[in-house]
C-alpha cells in the first residue's frame, strides 16, 4: 500500500531525481537527501537547480507529445 502511495506521488511530483536516479543508476532517495542537504548548507541554490531541472523536464515531455502527435496522423 505505501508503494502505491509512494509510486503515485513520484509520478505526479516533477520528477526530476527519478529522471536522475534512472539515468545514473542511483537510488532516488539519496539524491533528495542530496538535495535536502545541500540546500540547507548552500542557501537554497540546488532548489534553483531542481525547479530549473523540473521545468526542464516538463518542456522536453511537452515536446515529445507534439512531436509524437505531427507524425500520427
């Protein structure tokens, strides 16, 4: 049931340390503990980074399913 839960709001959050963690083949949760951490010690500027990662990542999505659309029909 938690895996559910935890699966549903991965899905739904920006997902950017699930993009990192399956692109270098870490563990999701330490690279939110990187970025908890290290937020607190370098004055939030990896919260910059990872909303600049989130929007990042929300664009490239975003382009895929226009590009996947021209070429449907």
């Amino acid at each position: 049931m938690i895996q559910r839960i935890l699966a549903y709001f991965e899905k739904r959050s920006f997902g950017v340390s699930t993009y990192l963690g399956e692109r270098y083949n870490m563990s999701i949760s330490k690279i939110r503990l990187f970025f908890i951490y290290s937020s607190f010690l370098a004055v939030g500027f990896p919260l910059i980074f990872y909303f600049l990662a989130a929007f990042v990542l929300g664009i490239r999505n975003y382009m895929k399913r226009i590009r996947t659309r021209i070429w449907d029909f």
